[in-house]
C-alpha cells in the first residue's frame, strides 16, 4: 500500500483529526531529492502501522504547501494531535525517516 495521497479536500480529516501520528512528505514530481524521498515513504507505509504516512504534491496543493509554510522539498512533516511536532527538509534515508517517526 502506497503513501495516502493528501489534498486540501482530504488534509484535516486524514492529518489533522487523525487518532495517530501522521508523516506528510510534500513533494514535486520534478524535483529529484523528492524521487528519491517517495519510494522510502511507501516502503514505510507498508511497513509501519502505527503512524499514518501521506504525500502532499506541491505542484497540486499550493495551499496546503502555503499554510505549513514549505519552502523547500522534499520536506517531512510529522503531525500529532493536529499539530506538527517534527520537520525534516531534504532527502534522507529510511531509517532517518522512520526515526523521525517515532520521535
């Protein structure tokens, strides 16, 4: 199972009332950290159960893109309770990914 794809439509009900953490990777479909980014982040959504994980394209949702403020991608946002709690920007390796999770 991929990564949830997340669109304004869909942000709060999936990140923000959501009863587990949840991990966001805003990215472009050109940008070239961000393909290296993806498959790590559907690999992680098979793999973790308890953290919910969604990509956000910035190219789709500029306005979610706005309203958390990512000024460059990749960037990973973990959100608990509605809130973010942890921020990573550029490219990492899954096992920095899923640490970020669990932080």
């Amino acid at each position: 199972m991929a990564a949830l794809k997340l669109t304004k439509e869909n942000f709060e009900q999936e990140v923000l009332r959501s009863d587990k953490p949840v991990l966001v990777d805003f990215f472009a479909p050109w940008c070239g950290p961000c393909k290296m980014v993806l498959p790590l982040v559907d690999e992680l959504a098979d793999e973790e159960k308890d953290v919910k994980i969604g990509k956000v394209n910035v190219e789709d949702q500029k306005e979610l893109a706005r309203k958390f403020r990512v000024m460059s991608i990749p960037t990973l946002l973990l959100f608990k309770d509605g809130q973010v709690v942890e921020t990573s920007l550029g490219a990492k390796p899954k096992e920095a990914i899923r640490k970020l999770m669990h932080s």
